[in-house]
C-alpha cells in the first residue's frame, strides 16, 4: 500500500514520493512512477524514454493552513520505428491533461 495514495486519495497505485520539501508555509511533494517498458499504440514497436518533463500542481490548502504543491515527473516517449515516431508523455489519473490543480471528485 502507497501512504501517497492514501493520504490524497489517488487512482494511481504506482505513483511514488521521490522527495518532500517544507518551504516555509509550502510543503512540496515530487511524484513519480517506477519506469516500464512502453510500446507504441500505433504500430507496436518499443518506445524509447526522451527524458523527464516536471509539471507543477499546485493544491490550495491543507488543513494545517500550508499549502501542497506536487511536482510531477513525467517520462516522455518516442517510437523507435522510423516511419512512425509517435510521441507521448505520462500522464497521472488524479491530474486532467494540462491543468495546474488536482481534478475534484
């Protein structure tokens, strides 16, 4: 069991804690996945790992009146077929596709 998961209720069970940091009145939490082998939807060729893109989450407030950011490490993939190069990045569940605040239930 993930205490991450737990504690804000995520749907991504493999979501892990790389590093926590209390800045003041800010706690930041950076977040990522163990990495796996990606193939691509498109032509099923393995996709390779283009690096790693943080993105910012920034969550209003916690009960002790700080505020949570999540940094987000995502991997971005590229196919390795020449004739394809799809391109894709991670994406988290509990995040929608470019937004800055945690989805609500």
């Amino acid at each position: 069991m993930n205490s991450i998961t737990d504690l804000l209720d995520l749907e991504d069970n493999d979501v892990i804690i790389s590093s926590i940091d209390v800045q003041g009145q800010t706690k930041v939490l950076t977040l990522e996945t163990p990495p796996t082998a990606q193939f691509c939807p498109v032509c099923g060729f393995r996709m390779y790992s283009r690096g790693v893109k943080k993105r910012t989450i920034n969550h209003p407030i916690l009960q002790d009146n700080y505020s949570l950011v999540l940094i987000l490490k995502q991997r971005r993939w590229r196919c390795i077929n020449p004739d394809c190069h799809y391109s894709t990045n991670e994406s988290f569940k509990f995040v929608n596709k470019s937004r800055r605040m945690l989805c609500s239930a």
